[in-house]
C-alpha cells in the first residue's frame, strides 16, 4: 500500500501529528489554507502561529493551499481542522475521497449537520466506514510538541487500517492501540470537552479537588450511558481512549476546554471568553451537538445539559452549578 501523507490544517493538533508523521515518512504533503501563512512558515522553519518551539525541515514538506491538488497527491488524510471550520474546507473538495485511508483526529462534530466526522465523511463523499479511522486517547499537542511520552488509541472499523494508521504515529515518545470502535471513540472524544468545561467552570467558581472527582466520575458515567445508547457493544470505558481523554482534558493546564470553562466561571461572558482564549474551544460546539442528538435519545446527562443551559440558554454558572451538586452522586 502507499503511504503519501497529508496534514490537513494548520492548528496545533496539526502541527504536533506533522511533527511525529516527519519521523516515519520522507516527506509530508500540508494544506494550509491561507498561502501567506505558508509563505511565513518557509521563511521560518516553523508555523509562526502555533507550536513554534518546534522546527521543521521545510524541504521535508509539500506545502499547498490548493487543497485538491494536496488530495491528488496524496493517500492518507489526516483531517486535524477545528470542527466548526471542517465542513467549510471540505466544501472546496472536487476529487473523489473514496479511495483514502482518512484520519480523523477533530475532536467535536460538525456544527451544522450535527454528524461525527465519519459520518459525515461517508454520507457527504461517500467514504466507506473501512476507510475511516479515528485518533484519540489522552494526548496534548504542547506535550507531544515537547516529546513527553504519549498514547494514541486509533480506531476503524477496518483493524487492518487501524494498524496502518497506528504505524504511522508510533515513536520513542507515542505509544499507539488500536481498536474497532469509532463511534464510542468519537462520541467520548466530543464529550470530554464538554466536561472538561464544566471542570474548569467549578474550578473558577472555587469549587474544591473533592467535587472535582465526583465531577469527572459521573462524567464516564455519563459518556458510557450515551455511547451505549448510540452502539451498544461492549466497551471498556476506563480505558485510555475515553477515560485516559476525560481526565487530561478536564485538568491538563493545557486544556483550552477547561480555560474556556475557567473564564466563565470566573464571571467572563460566553462571548468574552472566546475572545479572550483567541482559540476554539470545541467543546461550546460539542455542547450543543450533544444536545440536538440526546433530544431523541433522552438519554440521562445532568453534566452536559447544564453545560449547555449555561452556555446557550443564559443560566447563570452559579446557579446552574449549585443545581447540579443535587444530581451527583
């Protein structure tokens, strides 16, 4: 099989999976939207906006910002855009996908069809589910940038394309798994961000380290009730895919979900917050989506509903928050 990788993005999730995708292939192909920011990160040697500590070989790297002309030229995809701008690039795609091996390393789904990103990816381009693999797992882009040991779990439903997948991002620094369930990976890589907000909410509103594990307890609880709802098979939820994910995002100082929670707990307006974290916090996105797709399945989350009533509907955090010590156990 062929193995011409492509980054798709140019954030700091994409900008660390280049950096370990640069140790196992000869050369990557990058799309980076915009050609000045290209035109600086060759003049650089580094992506001047995130991660900038790392450096790269940029003769290692086929730039475009045609992002066509990098899918022609490419086999693997590896998608790392914020899911709100997700379906905003893709919607330039004139080639056909169906013969890629896509990598899905979003965390949160799209905003306006209210899909994870694989199905989104074969009910839009008509990928099949063999040919798309998800990457989660408790793993911070600034971590990965400073090569502290990692863990990747990569899933698809194919477990021959997991292990090519996999291959690629195993290092002396990342350790990589594999598994067949893309739905609970995918689903519990959207939520964590959610409670990772509410953690840093209760965190700024000066609740203590003994709420904060009840908080994050009831957390899994709730990802395992809604993910079982979704596929249910057997799956083990304390595992590093989805526990291993909940509690690095929630308490990780380098969690922009939990700083964004911070804020408005601290008294920051929604609004405010995003602007002052200049970065996308999926999971305000995610909140939402997990509501629209709970309202048919009514499955129970005290958690993520009073997310989203503090975020969408006004409540205020401390109200909402008191409200929610009644519900936890």
């Amino acid at each position: 099989m062929k193995n011409r990788v492509a980054i798709l993005g140019n954030g700091s999730w994409a900008t660390a999976l280049a950096k370990v995708l640069l140790i196992n292939q000869p050369t990557i192909n990058w799309f980076i939207r915009r050609q000045e920011a290209i035109d600086e990160f060759v003049a650089q040697g580094k992506n001047p906006k995130y991660l900038s500590n790392i450096r790269f070989d940029t003769d290692r790297i086929h730039f475009s910002a045609d992002i066509n002309e990098v899918i022609t030229n490419s086999d693997i995809l590896v998608l790392a855009i914020p899911s709100p701008y997700v379906k905003l690039s893709l919607n330039k795609v004139k080639r056909s996908l169906r013969q890629k091996l896509i990598i899905s390393a979003v965390k949160g789904m799209i905003p306006d069809e209210n899909m994870i990103v694989t199905d989104y990816l074969k009910h839009k381009f008509h990928v099949p589910y063999s040919n798309l693999a998800v990457i989660a797992g408790p793993c911070h882009a600034e971590e990965i940038a400073l090569e502290r040991l990692s863990y990747l779990t990569i899933g698809c439903e194919d477990m021959a394309g997991a292990k090519r997948a996999a291959a690629l991002f195993e290092t002396d620094f990342v350790r990589t798994c594999v598994s067949d369930d893309v739905v609970g990976l995918e689903y519990s890589s959207v939520m964590k961000n959610i409670y990772a907000i509410a953690a840093g909410m209760c965190y700024g509103l000066h609740y203590g380290d003994n709420f904060q594990s009840i908080l994050i307890s009831n957390a899994i609880q709730e990802i395992d009730r809604f993910t079982t709802a979704f596929d249910n098979r057997h799956r083990n939820i304390d595992a590093s895919g989805y526990l291993g994910d909940v509690l690095v995002t929630a308490y990780s100082k380098f969690s922009r979900n939990r700083q964004f929670g911070q804020l408005i707990g601290m008294g920051y307006s929604v609004k405010a917050a995003q602007i002052e974290m200049e970065m996308v916090a999926e999971g305000y996105y995610g909140t939402r989506c997990i509501h629209l797709a709970n309202e048919k399945m009514q499955v129970r989350l005290p958690i993520a509903e009073a997310m989203y009533d503090i975020l969408y509907n006004h409540q205020s955090p401390t109200i909402a928050i008191k409200e929610l010590t009644q519900k936890l156990q």
